[in-house]
C-alpha cells in the first residue's frame, strides 16, 4: 500500500530512529515483566519515573491518551517532568 498525496506525488518514507528505539525499549521492558524479572514499580524506580505518577497524583490532564496526542514530547525523565508535572 502506498500514502498519495493531494499532488498525486508518492509520500515519502522516513524512518524515524527515535520512534524505533523506543519501541525496541519498551519490548525489552514488557519482556522483562512477563518473565517475571522485575515488576512494574521496580521498573518505574529503574527507569526514574516519576513518584506522582506512580502513587496516581499526575496533573489532572496527563493520561496516556494526551501524550500520544500532544505528538511530541521533551527528551529526558526530569524535561518531562518539569513540563508536565509542573515539579521536577
């Protein structure tokens, strides 16, 4: 299957190695919790998520859902802390 633009023109294709990785990672980590390794807290300690989310006291608006809408997200733990739990 091929994306055709409103110009007729073929859309190009990128790959996007940031977007790869990520997805590398979480399959690692989803592994790592499936064979009983480490379990989602230690995970989060690991990997330094933040304590807010951990204990369910994120900012009202932060879900899963709006991150994947907000498209883009600051690099690194403490960046996205401060932008998106006001703290840091």
């Amino acid at each position: 299957m091929r994306l055709i633009q409103s110009n007729g023109q073929h859309a190009s294709r990128r790959v996007d190695p940031a977007l790869t990785k990520l997805i590398v990672q979480a399959h690692r980590w989803w592994a790592e919790i499936r064979q009983g390794e480490i379990n989602i807290t230690r995970l989060c300690e690991r990997e330094q998520v933040s304590d807010a989310i951990l204990r369910g006291e994120q900012s009202a608006g932060l879900s899963s859902a709006a991150l994947l809408a907000r498209g883009v997200v600051v690099p690194g733990w403490r960046g996205q802390e401060r932008e998106l739990l006001g703290g840091g």
